[in-house]
C-alpha cells in the first residue's frame, strides 16, 4: 500500500478507537490472499495496536455439517481464541497461548505472548463473524480481486495442498455471513489501486482517496 493510503487508513483507525481508556478491538478480515496480515502489521506499527491472528487458532481437523461440508468456523478453535487471546487483551491483560504450527500441523510448543494495548487487531478470515460479535467493536475488509488473490495463493502453495473444501466455505461465508456491505470500513488489497472507503453501515468519519490469511496461512 502506498505511504498516503496507509496514512489515511492508520487515521481512521485511529477514528475507530475507543475513548476513555476502553479497548478496542478491530478485526481485519477478507479472504485468503487478499494482503490482511500485510495490512494489518502496517497498521499496527503505526497505531501501536496489538496483533492476533486468527490463522494461530487454526485446527486442522474441521467439523462437517449434516451436508457434509465443513462450515469456516470449523477450520478455527474460536473457543480458545476467545478465552486466550481476545477475553485477556480486552480485560487489559497479556494474551499468553500456543500458536498453531503450519509446518507441522498441530500447535507449537512456543509460547506467544500478546501485550495489552487500548487498540487490539484481530487479523484473519472469520474475524469478523458472529461467533466473535460480543468481543470485536469494528469490522474491516481488505477488497482484492479474486484473480489476483488466486495468482498469490498459488505462489504459497503447492497443488497438494490446494483445499477446495475451504475455498467454498470461505466463498459463502463472504456471500451469505459476511458480505463487504456489513463491514465499517473497506480497504482495497490489490497492488494496483489501493482504496480506503467506508462500509455502507460504517458510523466512523472516512475519506475517499485514490490509488491465506497471513502469509502461511489457510487455505
């Protein structure tokens, strides 16, 4: 992203961010590829907020439905991400737990440690859903073309590991759950016109200018 539309992001952030010594708690979501965990670790060298990553809550043993397709929800211990991470940093307390290791497929025998701060960003697909309405104030999307997002995924990953499954629920959960309209800001990904513009519902000041997840992460 450009210098200029980071600032403007990082300002509306900023806009977002709860008075009176509340903790904020903003989510960056969008799907996979679409330059989230980038975004979200420039935003927070700016601003200074915490970063936690849904991708760290990943478990690789999804749960399917009576259909027989996994819902998104199931790709991530949302209870743990809850009560380890989000439930602390928003009570003012360090966020202490056990990332989910994508070399080796189960959670790391690291420990990570999240600092408080009085702004936390929630960085990830699924960041934004229901399941995590009562503890996220604000919601961002990062707008990035399918195909350009596609051509990034593909870099990251090799054809064995190509999960259609997730494909289709990270699809529908942007169709039905979480469409780009419901979000209180839009950031666009793509390296060729770079956007920040507020979300149809947004109830924060924004200004227009022009111009997978984290990088290991899911799919």
């Amino acid at each position: 992203m450009a210098d200029e539309v980071l600032g403007v992001a990082a300002d509306t952030m900023e806009r977002l961010r709860g008075r009176g010594g509340e903790v904020t708690v903003v989510a960056i979501d969008g799907e996979g590829a679409s330059g989230k965990s980038t975004i979200a670790r420039q935003l927070c060298a700016l601003s200074g907020a915490s970063l936690v990553h849904t991708d760290d809550f990943f478990t690789p043993r999804p749960v399917s439905t009576e259909g027989g397709v996994a819902g998104l929800g199931s790709y991530y211990d949302i209870a743990r991400l809850r009560a380890e991470a989000l439930e602390p940093l928003r009570a003012g307390r360090e966020a202490v737990f056990h990332a989910f290791d994508w070399e080796t497929g189960t959670l790391s025998s690291a420990t990570t440690r999240v600092g408080p701060a009085g702004l936390v960003v929630l960085e990830g697909v699924y960041s934004s859903s229901s399941e995590l309405a009562d503890l996220v104030d604000k919601a961002v999307y990062v707008d990035t073309p399918e195909l350009e997002r596609l051509g990034r995924l593909r870099e990251r990953v090799t054809p064995e590991e190509w999960d259609s499954e997730w494909l289709r629920a990270e699809k529908e959960y942007f169709a039905v759950s979480r469409p780009m309209e419901s979000f209180d800001l839009v950031i666009r990904g793509s390296r060729a016109t770079p956007l920040v513009r507020r979300g149809a519902h947004a109830p924060v000041e924004g200004r227009r200018v022009g111009g997978p997840s984290s990088e290991q992460g899911a799919p």
